[in-house]
C-alpha cells in the first residue's frame, strides 16, 4: 500500500509517501503527480521518501522521470538513500 499526501505553499509542491511504491500504486502516483503538476512550472517540486519501505523498478523508472521534470527527492535512511542515487545516476547518464 502506498500514501499519498500533497501539501502545496506558495513557493513549494511537498509530497510525501509512506508505504511501499510498488506495483499499481506506480501508475497512482504517476497519475496524481500529472493531474497535480499542471500549470506549476515555477514552483518548487519535493518528494519526500522519508516513509517508504521498498520502492520496485518501475517505481524507480518513474522517481527518474519526476527527477528529469526538476523534482527533488528527499530521504533520511538508507534504503532509499541508496534508491534515490541509483535514481540520479542513471539520469545523469541517460542524459550524457
């Protein structure tokens, strides 16, 4: 299971999952992020990991696109840690 919660400010779109991304909570999150992004170029876009407890490839084909649209990805454990650089470093290489 995955949550979902969005908290937009002035400056900032925050969200923060809790769970695991897996299976077809991929294709939600990756729903809710394009309906939600619409129109907010300008503003500052975070993701926070800080909750989830497994992440699958797709889910982190999809943490890879949101990275290449500008988004941020956030973690304190080591887990996702190690997710989210594996994440960056393949975009930085599929972008050489």
């Amino acid at each position: 299971m995955l949550r979902i919660s969005v908290t937009d400010t002035k400056g900032e779109n925050r969200w923060i999952l809790q769970g695991e991304l897996v299976g077809p909570w991929v294709g939600e999150l990756r729903s809710c992020w394009k309906k939600k992004r619409r129109g907010r170029d300008g503003q500052k876009c975070i993701f926070d990991l800080n909750e989830v407890s497994f992440i699958d490839k797709r889910g982190e084909r999809l943490l890879r696109a949101i990275c290449k649209k500008g988004a941020e990805l956030v973690a304190n454990g080591m887990y996702t840690k190690h997710v989210i650089e594996k994440v960056k470093t393949r975009s930085k290489l599929q972008l050489s």
